[in-house]
C-alpha cells in the first residue's frame, strides 16, 4: 500500500506564504523555508515513525583562521527514506553550508549542520509543494498567498458569501457584515450547511478580528461572539436533527402497531438469545477521531474487532466493539485471517481499548448531545481565528488575547483552539 489519499492531499497542497522566509544573497531576494518547518512537516504528513533521515556524506572543502576568527565550509549528501506500507520511497539531496566562530570547533559544527540542514531540505523539496517545491516556479503557482486576501479584506468592503462560496452582499460596516453573518448562519437548515458557510467567511471574520478589533473598541468582541453564535446554531439544529429522528421512529412504530404489522423482536432477550449489534454512526466518529491504537498516527478509521462477537452472513460485531487504527494497520488487519494473532503480535488488548472507548463515548455524548459529535469539525472551523501553531503556547500574551481566548473556548466545545 502507497501514501494515504489524505497523506497525498497533503503533499499536493500549495505553500502557504506565512512560512516563506526571504534574506539577500548577491544582490538578489532568496526564499526560503526553515528547516525545523520541512522537519516538522514530514513529522505531521509521515508520521514521526515513517520516516528517516541518514547522512551518507560529508566532505570538509574549506577551512581557515587565525587565534580569533575561524572559517569553515563543507557539502553534505542526505537521505530520506519513507515508509508507505509495504512500500519504502527514498529520495536523496546535497547542500552546503559555511560556518565562522571563536575557535575552529564552532566554526566546523555550525557549517556541517548547516549543510546537512541544506540537503534534507533539497530531498525533502522533491516530495511536494509543503516542502518548498513551490519555491522553485518562478511563478509560484504553488504557494497560497493568504497575505494578498488580507490585504484586499482588511479595510472593506465586507463580503457575505453563502455556503457554497457565490458572494450574497456587501458591507461597508463590519458591524452589519456580522449581523448579516449571524442572520444566515441561524437560518442554515442542517449542520452540514451551518459548517459551509463558516468555513466560507471566516477569513473575513478574521480580517476584521486582525484590523477592526485593534482599532475600534467597539468592534474588538465581533469575532468572539460569532463563534460564540455559531455554537449556538449547531447545538440547536443538532436538538433539532435527533428529536425529530426520536418522533420518527415513534411514529413509524405506532403505524407498524395499527396497521397489525409484526414488530421487529430483540433476539438478545430470547431464552436462546443472540448477541447484541449496535449500531451508533456517532460513537464510530468519535472512534476515528482518536489516535491510532498501534503507532499514535493520524487521521484513524474505526475497526470492528471481528472476533469480538459470533460473526453472519453481511454481519459486523456491534459497533462497541471498534478500535481507531491509522489506514495502514487497517489495510494490513483486513487483509490477515488471523485477526486475534495479528493483536497479539502487537501485544494490544483491542478488547479492552474498545471498551474504554465505548464508556467515553457514553459519557461524552448522552442523549440529545450525541448530535454534538461535530465538535471537532466545529472547533477546528473556529480554530481559523488564531494564528498559532497547533500546541503552540504564546509566551507574551496581552489581557485582551487571554480574554478573548476564555471567550472562544467556553461552553461545551473545551478543546483549544488549534
């Protein structure tokens, strides 16, 4: 089995400007992306355990100095090897790097890890846009330029889009914008709808969060309270969507009931019973929304421990009974026969996993709130608002930005804005 589908979409998406660096060399603008960046973005695409880096070679071309200044540079030949499956991609790079220091120690160390750095980016470059391969077009097709939609947003006028992205109205106030905003949004007949035209004005949002909230007092709480409203929204219309699931079924029951037709029976409350399925579409999300079960990658799937219960013809086990995998240890554990020595290999209970899981869910999503189990696609629309990184923690931090921040993460949606 190759790369992931979301493994690819990663690789294929542009560069997004905010991590091009730019410094002189002879005259002339050089971009460039750091190295901790490549390194962490192989992290995040790979997986921290499917991929390598090896230095093959390094070759001293210069060096020089006296009792005070010390000079060295040297070339260094990386390689990068990737494991996809059953497949092992290796891509190789060279790239230099000069050094100067107090003493020739220092000057050697900073211009070999200077060139290692230089080739792992040059093997790395060759695997896609997010490496810097964008870099290379002199047209730079490749790279999002999110610093030009700013630019054109940051002072208006503001434009309301629908959920499919066509642009509705204008405003010259950012006052009206969001109010407008806020009429759609608690007009939106389902969540899928709700999340779509989110994710189509939130830079907006942003925009004027960035310039607006700076300048005017009276506009600093705008973006606080849509995302404030826009949890509002999804709660209701997640009520909305299981009352009138629960009235549903009533209803079809009772006319099964009047019109002499047999009700369907619970075979698990026979004297000879057989084994319970549930079935739960929002327990099997919250399931691939958790790490994987065997190397802590994701994104993960839901797998039905098929041993967990007596299989049938077109039968799963019931969906308590799931453990999230990544899309390799899932591959591999449909294609053993032998499902319970496949674990044990491992030395991994699925059993008890799922179970732990199972209670999770349980307690995490009863009755009307299990519809709430769109809270990850919710927090991470509402994650669009912040600039840091993903775990990142800010070190300098102003009264207004901690405000802010209490306000985004309050109610029921406590996971931190990414």
């Amino acid at each position: 089995m190759a790369l992931s589908d979301m493994q690819l979409r990663q690789l294929r998406a542009k560069l997004d400007a905010r991590h091009i660096r730019t410094r002189k060399a002879n005259g002339t603008d050089l971009h460039y992306v750091e190295g901790w960046h490549v390194i962490s973005e192989a992290n995040r695409i790979f997986g921290y355990d499917a991929w390598d880096r090896r230095t093959v070679a390094t070759k001293c071309v210069s060096s020089s100095g006296n009792g005070q200044h010390h000079f060295a540079a040297y070339t260094a030949k990386v390689r990068i090897t990737v494991r996809a499956g059953d497949i092992t991609i290796v891509r190789e790079g060279s790239g230099t790097g000069e050094g100067s220091g107090a003493t020739s120690g220092q000057a050697h160390e900073i211009a070999l890890k200077s060139a290692e750095t230089d080739a792992t980016k040059r093997a790395l470059a060759t695997f896609g846009n997010p490496f810097g391969l964008a870099l290379y077009d002199r047209e730079q097709l490749g790279i999002r330029k999110r610093r030009d939609f700013r630019a054109s947003t940051a002072l208006g006028p503001w434009v309301l889009r629908s959920d499919s992205g066509a642009e509705r109205l204008s405003f010259n106030k950012a006052s009206e914008f969001a109010a407008a905003l806020r009429t759609a949004m608690s007009e939106a007949r389902d969540i899928e709808r709700l999340f779509a035209l989110w994710e189509q004005n939130v830079e907006t949002v942003r925009a004027i969060n960035r310039t607006l909230g700076q300048q005017h007092l009276e506009n600093s709480g705008i973006a606080p309270q849509l995302v404030a409203h826009l949890k509002q929204c999804a709660v209701a219309l997640a009520k909305n969507t299981n009352a009138t699931q629960i009235n549903s079924t009533q209803s079809t029951s009772t006319q099964h009931q009047l019109k002499g037709a047999a009700v369907k029976i619970d075979k698990s409350v026979l004297t000879i019973g057989q084994p319970k399925r549930i079935r739960s579409k929002d327990h099997l999300r919250y399931v691939a929304s958790q790490p994987c079960a065997v190397c802590g990658r994701a994104p993960s799937h839901a797998h039905h421990v098929r041993y967990a219960q007596p299989r049938g013809l077109g039968l799963k086990v019931s969906d308590e009974f799931t453990v999230p995998v990544c899309a390799t240890h899932h591959h591999h554990l449909h294609e053993t026969t032998q499902e319970r020595e496949w674990w044990l290999e491992r030395k991994i209970d699925p059993l008890i996993i799922a179970q732990a899981l199972w209670q999770q869910s349980q307690q995490r999503l009863p009755d009307l709130a299990l519809a709430i189990s769109s809270q990850n696609t919710l927090t991470v629309a509402a994650a669009h608002l912040s600039d840091r990184p993903v775990g990142e923690e800010s070190t300098s931090r102003s009264s207004d930005e901690a405000k802010q921040d209490s306000v985004e993460s309050a109610g029921p949606f406590e996971q931190p804005l990414k």
